[in-house]
C-alpha cells in the first residue's frame, strides 16, 4: 500500500490497529525553533529519531538533550534516537530553526525503560556490490545491540550507495509466523531521494511466481508492507534512503523467507548474510 506525500499536520500517518499493519505506528512531527509536541500510544512502544534538525526529549523524567543534529537532509550526519516505553508520555521541543521526526512503533504491552541512542551507537552493517546493483548500507537505531532492552520494535535507516539500483533483494517476506522458516513483522517504509525529485519504484508480489502490484515512489512516500516479497529499486542517477519500521508479533528478531524463485542470488551477493543477521 502506498500513501502518496502529504501534510499530516502531525497526526499519525499509520495509527494504531491499522488494517494493513496493525503491528506499526509511524508519525511525521514538523516543529519550528521553541516549538513542542506531546504524544503518547497506548499498546506500542516506539522510537523518536530526528529526520533533519535538533530536539529535546523528555519521557517522564528521562531526558535526552540535543538529539539528532542533522543539516537539510537524511544525508546530512547521522541519526539518533529515544526509546519510548509503551504508553509513556513523550515531549519533544525542537531547539534548531526546524526540525522533521519520525516517530516509529510497534505493538507491544509491556512496559520497559526508556534509553537514548546516540550517533557513536548505532550497528552499522554494508553489503551488496555495485555490479550486482544491490550495493546499499544499513543503520540499526534500534537493531541488534539494542535487543534485550526493546519488546518488538526494530529501526533502521537504510541507504543506497552509489546513484541507481536494488535494494530488498534477493525478494523476501516475512508475513507468517512459522517458525524457524518465518516471521510476522509488519513493516513501513518512508522514503527520501537526493536529488529531491527523483523517484523510484516499489513492488510487492502476493504469490510466488504470479504478478503483483508495483507502485511509484517519490520523496516523502510512505509504504505499508502487509503480505509479500517486497523488493524496491532507485532510478539511475538518484540517491534514495527509506526509514524502516519492523513490528514483530511473536518475537523481535527477524526471520526473513527469501522467494524460493531468486533465492540462489543469496549466493551471488557479498555480505547479504550478515546484513540478515543484524535484524534481531
């Protein structure tokens, strides 16, 4: 499912019980310089992560000063964030001239403590190549090193290295729990381009072997991801990222199920298997 940009005005663009991924929740918050905003979600936990900008986080009590930091885009530095127990009362006060964050979550009921996550912190994971056009890089915000302190919720920011090609291939999914072949995670991406007006593509076959939906991409697009193997490409010439939103049902660790079609390109792409890994 696409939703295509729009000004939310700060309200969820993926609430809680979604019909698509009730696992996820996922805010844009746009402030200006003094500005604040407060927000708790009753049955998720989630993560603030300052897309562009600087703010200061108060979760009752807990506080993280200047976090984020980042200049005009995603490309601009590199991210941090808070870890936002479920249901707590979160305040944000922007402290740059502006400030776009993200706020991810994922359905989860107990509560634990919340904790920051700074730039010197995150696990950051390369692997693909340029000839195999599927040469990207992964930041785990909350990922692996994160993982007995977090219920169901894993966050990363996921780049492309170099200008055109694949990412999220070989074609996986991960929509039933079958253990150990198979997780549920829901999943919502938010995507950015550099150039801001290039695009690309997002496909998401149902069925092995049978033809899916593909949808058109662009700067500031949000995809759900409900059912299916869900590769997504960049034209030639542009840079993307997608901010990434996993929901666990079972358990928080990942289990992908590669479509048995192209799952001999494990094989063919360096690193891949490491990059697997790292989803715990």
């Amino acid at each position: 499912m696409h939703i295509a940009p729009f000004d939310n005005k700060n309200k969820p663009i993926v609430d809680v019980e979604d019909s698509r991924v009730p696992l996820n929740y996922f805010n844009i918050v746009k402030l200006k310089k003094g500005d604040a905003f407060e927000y708790a979600v009753p049955g998720y936990e989630t993560c603030i992560v300052p897309a562009t900008g600087t703010i200061d986080v108060n979760v009752e009590g807990f506080k993280a000063a200047g976090l984020g930091g980042r200049g005009v885009d995603v490309w601009d530095g590199e991210p941090e964030g808070v870890y936002v127990p479920t249901a707590a009362r979160a305040e944000m006060v922007c402290t740059s001239d502006d400030a776009e964050v993200f706020v991810a979550g994922a359905k989860y009921d107990e509560v634990l403590e919340a904790f920051a996550v700074r730039s010197d912190e995150l696990d950051k994971v390369q692997y693909g190549s340029d000839d195999t056009k599927t040469h990207r890089k992964i930041k785990h915000i909350l990922g692996q090193k994160q993982h007995g302190k977090v219920g169901r919720l894993l966050v990363s920011e996921l780049y492309t290295v170099g200008q055109g090609g694949w990412s999220g291939f070989p074609s996986h999914k991960h929509d039933t729990d079958r253990l150990p072949e198979e997780t549920r995670h829901d999943e919502t991406y938010n995507f950015r381009f550099r150039p801001n007006y290039g695009s690309g593509l997002q496909m998401l076959q149902r069925v092995d072997n049978e033809p899916g939906d593909a949808y058109h991409i662009v700067d500031g697009s949000t995809v759900c991801i409900d059912k299916g193997y869900h590769p997504c490409a960049v034209m030639p010439g542009y840079e993307m990222y997608y901010f990434t939103i996993l929901g666990g049902l079972s358990q928080r660790s990942l289990v992908q199920y590669f479509q048995p079609t192209h799952a001999a390109q494990l094989h063919t792409i360096p690193g891949i298997l490491d990059m697997v890994a790292k989803f715990k």
